[in-house]
C-alpha cells in the first residue's frame, strides 16, 4: 500500500436538506463503498493502522481512527 506523507482526511460538509429517503441512499453507497474496499483492501488497512498511530513530528498526540 503506498501512502502519501501529510495526507489529510478531508471534512465534508452533509445538506440539512435532504428527505430520509436521499439520507438514507447516501448512507447505503457509502456504507457498500466501505464494504468494497475493505474486501480489497483489509490486509493493507490493517498494516498502515499501527503506523497511522504513531506520533508525528509535532507535539500532538495522535488521534485514534474512528470505528469503520
């Protein structure tokens, strides 16, 4: 798995618009997206995790990913 340095997740802003209907759309294709990449990538994920975990050359400490 190749890594870029200083990758950076990116925050989405989510409509205050939506029926439950869109919602809940959205909420299916990213949940199967989740479901695709981990059956592809899961062996890798579960490598990188540990080095996502160490500390940086900064003086914050590191945020544990969230649950998948």
């Amino acid at each position: 798995m190749t890594t870029r340095p200083g990758l950076k997740p990116v925050r989405l802003e989510i409509p205050d618009h939506w029926n439950p209907e869109t919602a809940f759309a959205v909420f299916e294709l990213i949940n199967d997206l989740r479901d695709q990449i981990w059956s592809r990538y899961a062996i890798d994920i579960q490598d990188a995790l540990p080095r996502q975990l160490l500390p940086r050359d900064t003086d914050e400490a590191p945020t544990p990913p969230k649950n998948f």
